[in-house]
C-alpha cells in the first residue's frame, strides 16, 4: 500500500522548468539534453544561469515532450539536470530520470550542494536518494566566484566535483569521474 501511495505522488509530480537544450556538448560527457529547472535557494554571485533562481519563474514541464525530444534524437548520449537547483524538485525528476533510464541514456546532474548534504536530505527526502541512485554522474556543491576557472571539466569553479557515482557506489567512497574521452564509462 505504502508503495502505491508513492507511485501516486510521483505521477503527481509537477517539473517546474526554465528550459531545454536539445544538444548540448558541454553539459557532460557526449551529446546531451539538458533540462533546466526552475528555482534555486543558492544564489550563487556570478551564476551561469541567474535567471532560474526565482522559484515562481518558468514554467510547467510538459514531460511527454521531453521524454519525445529525447527520443527523437538517436545521438544523444545522454540527459543532464540542471538549474536552477535540481535537488529542489527531485520527485518530478524522478519521475522523468526512472523514463530516461529506461530508454538506456546517461543521467547526469548539477547541484549547488555537496555529495554529503544530498545525502543527509535525503535522510528527510527519499526522492532526493532517489535520484542520486538514478545518476551516473554529479556535479557538486556551489559556484564560487573566486574559485572560476574555464579550464575545467563540466563545472564552473576548483571546489565542485564532477563524482562518478556508480563507482561511488560500489567502492563506497566518494570516487571522482576520468575524462578517457568517455571510453568505457557507459
């Protein structure tokens, strides 16, 4: 019954969007779909994306034509979660991730907040676990202005981390992702 109940809510759940980007080549590893969110608590100075903070902003997803886009596309290698801030809707980006995963695609995902708090609100928040499960790779913890560098792999500044987490999972340590040009990563 208790599973159900949570099937009901995540088929319930509403995806507040910002945008899409249909083929994206710097948002991970590949040719990507992004999906940009809409709201984020961080506010970050100096954000790459700051018109997506305003949690009231954007609008409703039209999931169907996501998942459409996706499949439409045979050279995409994958999907990547962006924002605004991910982990604010982690329900609804359940819902689309489970879809995503089932059509064999990479799931990729940006947050302001580090690997550990994500598990600590998870802890509060199944669905944010959830998605981490679902991921294969995640960008962590905020934009710091000070620390930019362009010369970076998949992020903005030295402190975030691109975390491969299958192999965090398996190892059980936090275990960072190796650009071999992609090669039997997926």
């Amino acid at each position: 019954m208790e599973a159900e109940q949570a099937e009901a809510a995540a088929s319930k759940a509403v995806l507040r969007l910002a945008g899409t980007v249909e083929d994206s080549i710097v948002d991970g590893p590949g040719i990507r779909y992004t999906v940009f969110v809409q709201g984020c608590p961080h506010h970050c100075p100096g954000c790459h994306n700051p018109q997506t903070h305003d949690f009231a902003g954007g609008s409703q997803a039209d999931m169907e034509k996501i998942l459409e886009e996706i499949r439409a596309n045979p050279l995409l290698s994958g999907v990547t979660f962006s924002g605004g801030e991910p982990f604010c809707q982690p329900e609804a980006l359940c819902e689309l991730g489970r879809k995503i995963r089932a059509m064999g695609k990479q799931l990729m995902v940006y947050s302001g907040y580090t690997y550990e708090q994500l598990l600590e609100m998870g802890k509060r928040r199944p669905a944010v676990l959830e998605l981490l499960e679902l991921s294969d790779l995640l960008v962590d913890g905020p934009f710091l202005e000070e620390q930019r560098d362009l010369t970076l792999l998949y992020r903005g500044s030295a402190n975030q981390r691109v975390i491969d987490l299958k192999k965090t999972r398996e190892h059980g340590t936090v275990v960072l992702y190796q650009d071999d040009y992609c090669q039997g990563l997926w």
